[in-house]
C-alpha cells in the first residue's frame, strides 16, 4: 500500500509554536498539569459554540458581500469560525477560548476613552454601538500563522465611533487594549504576553472604510471566544491586529506599543499588514490554508496564494505609497 508522506513544508498552521509560547513552554506545562485530570475525562464538547448570542436585528447590508469576493472565497463554517481561535486570555490552545469562555461576562460593557480627544470619558456599550448603525460585511480573514477564514461580520465602521470621539488635530494614532480579568480570562493567569492586550492604528487606517467594531458574526451577537462584545476587524493586517474585547480606546500623538511587538520585535511589527513577500522569520507567508476548505485525495486543505493586503489593495495601499514594507512590517 501506498503512504503520502507530508514534506515539511506542508506543515499544518494549526502545529506553529509561536515564539513567546515557545520560550514559556515550562509555565504552560506547569498549567497544564493543574489540569490534566479534567481533560482525562475526554475530548473537550460544545453544545452549540455558535449560538452564544441572539440574532441582530436591523442589520444593513453592504458591498462587502460573498458575491464581492473571489470564486473561491466560500464562508468559513461557523463551526470552525467560533472553534478554532487565538485568544491568548483564555489559553494558548485554537479550542481553549470556545472552552474556557462559556461563563465570560459582558453584560454589562464599559470603555474607557481618553487622551487627545474632546470627548474622553467612560462609555457604555450601547452608547458606543448604535443599533440602527450596524452592517454586514464579508471579509477575508487572514492569521499571521498562514491559516485563512471568510467571515460574515456585523458592526460599525470605526470611523464614524471616531467621528463623535471628537479627536485633537494631535491624535495620530488610535490605541486599544483588552480587559484584564483573570478571574474570567484564565490564560491571563500565565505571563504569555504582557497584559494588557495592547494594539494600535495610525489614524488613517482607523478611518479607512475597511475597518470595523465588530459586534457580531453571522448575524448573531459575537460569541465570547471571538472577542465578545466589542472587538476591532482590520481585514488587510494579520489576525492578531484585530483586538478583542476592548475596554480602552485611547488617542494619541506617539506610536503606540502593541503586545506582539512588545513581546516578539524581529517576529510583528507594528504594521503587520497581509504582505506574501514578507515572510515570518520561521515560515513563509507566501501561502496560506483556507480553514474549513475543500480538502484534496489526500485529506489536507490545499494552500493557495496568499493576496497583497490579503485582497484588499485597491483600498489601502495608497496609504503606505513610499513607505518600504519589508522594513515597516
């Protein structure tokens, strides 16, 4: 009989070590021990990961529809959109933010804006999010460990938040954090990256068009494990670059620090944006797997070609015009 052997370079996305991870591997051993004797009971089960929130109603369509993408471009299963995840707060592992999220509380909401702005404040979640505001746009989701989704999301532009912010003719970049909450986020517990969860945008890029306060997916209330309630969605930059569960929004004239440059300099820049030229210092970027895609004979998700800007060109390459992506990654 006849074995297909997998070459190393068809190494799976979801096998990546990354680098802080693998530099704390005995802390999260040490964690893992703590609970070992729970996971003996067997494989972890969700009763219906997708369902964690109602329907939103009132929901305007847009032209970023399915129909906009590629041919290939088909929606992600929810099933792999709410179970295969990075959220560090609840764990390192893809299915530790569906598991270890179910009782995450984010009712009530608040966030904090400050710095250069003439509306600072504490903000509720409703005064932030106005219903009669929302949108579906279909995007291209791509992680910086080569894996890909097409996403259904619901929310609103973050320029127009911006706009009634009020920010100084000093802000020149838009910063967020996330809760810090070890009580809920147990992977907050462990120093896998220096809480809070910090990212940031220039201010051209908060205003973009493209970008989203996502709120929810599929036309539902985002799930807990996908950044519930409130969480930022910048489909042309990697993944991690998309912060959840946001409780800060700060104006600010200096650049701000972001956790995976913070913790990994050489490995995420500040930038981060979808470039398959660019490679990762320990993997290619040219490509990329399609989570949930149609498999080949062989049973692996075929790569396909990683687009510039994850397809988002013709959008937002005007606004690096001159700049040298290899150096402003």
């Amino acid at each position: 009989m006849l074995i297909q052997a997998r070459k190393k370079s068809d190494v799976l996305s979801s096998e990546i070590t990354l680098h802080s991870v693998f530099m704390r591997r005995r802390e999260f051993l040490r964690a893992a021990a703590a609970t070992s004797a729970a996971a003996a009971i067997g494989p972890f089960m969700l009763s219906d990961p997708a369902m964690a929130g109602m329907k939103l109603p009132n929901v305007q369509k847009t032209k970023w529809t399915r129909e906009s993408l590629g041919k290939d471009d088909d929606l992600t299963p929810l099933k792999d959109v709410t179970t295969y995840n990075n959220f560090y707060e609840f764990g390192t592992g893809k299915g530790d933010p569906a598991r270890k999220s179910k009782d995450f509380k984010t009712k009530p909401w608040t966030v904090v804006v400050d710095g250069e702005c003439d509306k600072p404040g504490r903000y509720s979640f409703e005064d932030l999010i106005k219903p009669h505001e929302l949108q579906e746009r279909v995007y291209r989701f791509r992680c910086v460990e080569a894996w890909s989704m097409v996403i259904p999301w619901v929310g609103v532009p973050l320029a127009d938040i911006i706009k009634r912010l009020g920010p100084t003719g000093n802000a020149k970049y838009v910063a967020f954090e996330t809760l810090v909450d070890p009580a809920q986020m147990p992977g907050q517990k462990y120093a896998i990256l220096k809480w809070p969860y910090r990212e940031g945008l220039r201010m051209d890029e908060a205003m973009n068009p493209l970008t989203l306060m996502a709120v929810g997916l599929y036309g539902e209330e985002l799930p807990n494990q996908n950044g519930a309630p409130i969480r930022l969605v910048t489909p042309w930059k990697y993944g991690f670059k998309s912060i959840k569960s946001i409780v800060r929004i700060s104006f600010t004239e200096k650049q701000p620090p972001t956790s995976w440059n913070m913790s990994a300099s050489r490995e995420y820049g500040f930038y981060s944006n979808v470039n398959p030229l660019v490679n990762h210092p320990r993997w290619s970027q040219a490509k990329e797997r399609r989570l949930g895609g149609p498999t080949n004979v062989f049973g692996f998700v075929p790569k396909r070609p990683t687009l510039m800007f994850n397809g988002y060109e013709e959008e937002v390459a005007a606004m690096y015009k001159g700049m040298n992506l290899a150096r402003n990654y």
